[in-house]
C-alpha cells in the first residue's frame, strides 16, 4: 500500500485564497485592513527566513505587514515598550515575536505582554487557558494548521485514537488538546514514555513533533493510520557539484518506509510548514473581525 500525500502546500494556498478574499471585502465593505506585526530579535538565521516568508505572504493577501528587527541586545524593558505600542496600534490586529528570543529576554514574560486579542500565535497564557477549557481563544498556528489537515481528510475525528509525540507548550500540548476537542481518544508520548513504538503502533491518527531525523519508522505504524508530521530537520546530503556540502529537509517520520504501511501522511518539506504560516494569517484575520465585531471568517 502507498499512503496518500496530504499536500500542505497546496491546502496552504487555499487557505490563503479565502483569506485574501475576506480581507478584500473588509477593505470594501468596512474601509478595514487587518496588520500584522513580527517582531524578531536577534539574528538567528532560520528566524529571518521565517519572517521573511511571513512578511511576503501577508502582504500577498493583502493586509499590511510591519517588521521590528532588533539587536541581539535589545533589553527586556525595550522589547515590552514595543509590545506595549503595538498593543495599543489601532491598525495592527496581530502580534508575533518570533521565538526563540536571546537567553537574556525572559521568553513566558514577554509573550504574556502581548493583548491576548493580538495574540495570533496563541502562546499567551490566557488563550492556552481557554484553549485548554474548551473555549474560543487564539489557536495555536502549527497544531490548528494540522488539525484542519485532519479534519479535511477524515471528515469527523471522533472516536478516533491519536498519539502525540512530544509535549512543548507551542506544538504538542495544544495539538493533543485540539484533538481531544474533536473527541479522539489522545495519548501524548515524550522522551520518557515507555515502549513508544506500541503506543504508536495503537493509534489511528500519528502527529510526530519531536525533532528528530526520521525517528518513527514505518514499524511503528498502524496500518491505515493517517501521519501528521511536524518535524522540520536539516540533514546532510552528501556534496554539491562543487565539493560544498549539501543538506535536505526531513522530518520525525521515515517517510519511505511510513509510506508503505500508513493510510495517509504529509511530507516534509510540503505539509504542516506551509500550512502554519496560512493558519497565521487566518489568525489575524479572525484577530482582526473579532475587535471590530464582525462574523469570523469560518
Ligand atoms: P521541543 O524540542 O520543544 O519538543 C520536543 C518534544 O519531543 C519534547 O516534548 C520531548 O520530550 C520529545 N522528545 C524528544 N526526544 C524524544 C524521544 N526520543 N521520544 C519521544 N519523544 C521525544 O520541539 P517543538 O515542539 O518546538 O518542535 C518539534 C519539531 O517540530 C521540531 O522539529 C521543530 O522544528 C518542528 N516544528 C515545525 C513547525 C512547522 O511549522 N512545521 C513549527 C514548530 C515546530 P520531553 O518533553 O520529555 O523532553
């Protein structure tokens, strides 16, 4: 059996569609343009592309997009002076600073300083509250980009059993209470769990966030199931033409041989990463329609 690729990139791109189409009507009908906000601290390199892409695909659906790049060195006290403005900034409906920040900026103290209703990563304390208490909230934007990729799939998740491996605050914790939300039976797996690979072995629905290169192979699936792959990690791939090492992207799951046994799987690159930065900008569009009290976008 071959599993079915569910192409992220393409479900991302239609995400972006109806975003931009909601976004133009709120310019017509109501003279609003939903703002979003990144902030970046420091240099990390990886964390430049990523606002980079965000910038362009905001402004690709048509909303405005202001970047913050700071020093490295930038102390606490500036930083929440920005988050402050940009909480009190009538045309930003979205705020974001990109993570992780430098060891020297207290990471829970900064993001608890964002107004939870610009909170469209969701990471605030309060929105991880309501999530976790059933109530409307800022979703996450990996875990809700991986929920909708399930929910388009299977149609209803109910009764379904779901492992999560890994249990950080901005994926795994959230992912488990999603799927929980759509009344799947969820076990959430990490470093100590004993004989992960029959807990995996047990469940309908994989979602791998662990970081680790290929680490769940395809013996670990049950045949059927439907692979939600969140890892994003850099291996070598021999050299380049001109003797310079090369590297690819995989993910936590061995998707050849996972793709002999599951029902279903999204690749990496082309899955969830993609699917994040659209469930971004759904964020600050719905951000936006609800400070306006306007009806959601679905
Ligand atoms: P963290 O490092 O915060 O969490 C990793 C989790 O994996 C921890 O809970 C850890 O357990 C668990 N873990 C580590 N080793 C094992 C093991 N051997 N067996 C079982 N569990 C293990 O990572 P994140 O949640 O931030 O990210 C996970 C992956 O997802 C990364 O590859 C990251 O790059 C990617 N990612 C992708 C995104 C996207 O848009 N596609 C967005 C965000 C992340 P313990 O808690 O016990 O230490």
């Amino acid at each position: 059996m071959t599993a079915t690729r569910i192409d992220g990139k393409a479900f991302a791109a239609t995400v972006r569609e109806k975003v931009a189409v909601h976004v133009a009507n709120l310019k017509a009908e109501h003279g609003i343009t939903p703002g979003l906000a990144v902030v970046l601290v420091g240099e990390d390199p990886a964390s430049q592309v990523y606002v980079r892409s965000k910038g362009k695909q905001t402004q690709e659906v048509g909303m405005k997009s202001v970047e913050h790049k700071l020093d490295a060195a930038t102390s606490e006290a500036d930083l929440l002076a920005l988050i402050d403005k940009l909480n009190r900034d009538e045309t930003i409906h979205g705020i974001l600073v990109q993570l992780p920040l430098p060891k020297h900026l207290n990471e829970d103290l900064v993001i608890n300083a964002i107004d939870p209703a610009k909170d469209v990563d969701g990471f605030h304390i309060s929105n991880v509250g309501l999530l976790g208490t059933g109530q409307k909230s800022m979703v996450p934007c990996t875990p809700l980009g991986c929920l909708m990729m399930l929910r388009d799939h299977h149609g209803s998740l109910s009764g379904m059993d779901a492992v999560v491996i890994g249990r950080s605050n901005i994926v795994g914790k959230p992912m488990a209470q999603l799927l929980l939300g759509d009344s799947c039976t969820v076990t959430i797996a990490h470093s100590r769990t004993k004989d992960l690979p029959d807990v995996v072995r047990r469940a309908d629905i994989v979602v791998a966030a662990v970081g680790r290169a290929e680490m769940v192979p395809g013996s670990w699936i049950k045949p059927g199931a439907t692979v939600i792959d969140v890892g994003i990690n850099r291996v070598d791939a021999g050299l380049k033409d001109d003797g310079s090492p090369k590297t690819r992207l995989v993910g936590d799951v061995d998707f050849a041989s996972a793709c002999e046994i599951a029902g279903a799987i999204t690749p990496v690159p082309g899955g969830v990463g993609p699917m994040t930065i659209a469930c971004l900008l759904a964020n600050t569009l719905t951000a936006c329609c609800r400070v306006n009290g306007l009806a959601e976008p679905e």
